[in-house]
C-alpha cells in the first residue's frame, strides 16, 4: 500500500490540505497528517470541517512537536509528500532544512 505524508500548514487555503486526504482516501492511499497549529487554527473558520473532523480523514496523525513520530526516521518508507496548503514560513523551513518541527 502506498503512503502519503500529508501536512496543513498555516496559510490560506486549508481546504487544499482536506481534499487531498479525501482523493487518498478514495485511491486507498495510507495517509499520515501533521497539522501546523495556524492550520489547526485556520480550519474551523476556512472551512466546514472541525480539526477532528479532520484528522479523522487520516489513517494516522502527528503531533507537529512529535519529532520523534515514526515518519520523521530516514528507515520509515514512504512514497511522498504534500504540504498544502503550505506558508511561506513553512516552504522557507524546509528549503533550508530547519527541522524545528515535524513539519518542516
């Protein structure tokens, strides 16, 4: 079974982030969701949909501050990864490899 590290960030534009889990879901893709706490945040007021609404789209979730979570291990296999919506701040940290979170 294929696997997706699915990640919300803060930005406009949660909605992205929800669809994607729903495509994955649907294409019977195992999904593993961080959630930034902006996008915790923006969700409720971006969208329909509660933050447990959402993780529940998920096979599994990740506390953004687990550093320690399974799929931060270079020995966790798995087939990609989308960041969406994804901030500026986010997209910066991962170009430069901050790894200040499980998100970037």
């Amino acid at each position: 079974m294929k696997k997706i590290i699915v990640g919300i960030s803060g930005a406009t534009g949660s909605i992205f982030g929800i669809r994607i889990l729903q495509h994955l879901r649907e294409a019977g893709v195992q999904s593993h969701l961080v959630l930034s706490p902006w996008a915790i945040a923006n969700i409720p007021y971006e969208t329909g949909y509660t933050v447990k609404e959402v993780e529940a789209m998920a096979d599994v979730v990740y506390s953004y501050k687990d550093q320690a979570a399974r799929i931060s291990s270079g020995s966790f296999r798995i087939d990609g990864m989308i960041v969406a919506p994804c901030s500026m701040k986010t997209l910066a940290s991962i170009r430069i490899g901050m790894a200040d979170n499980l998100l970037t």
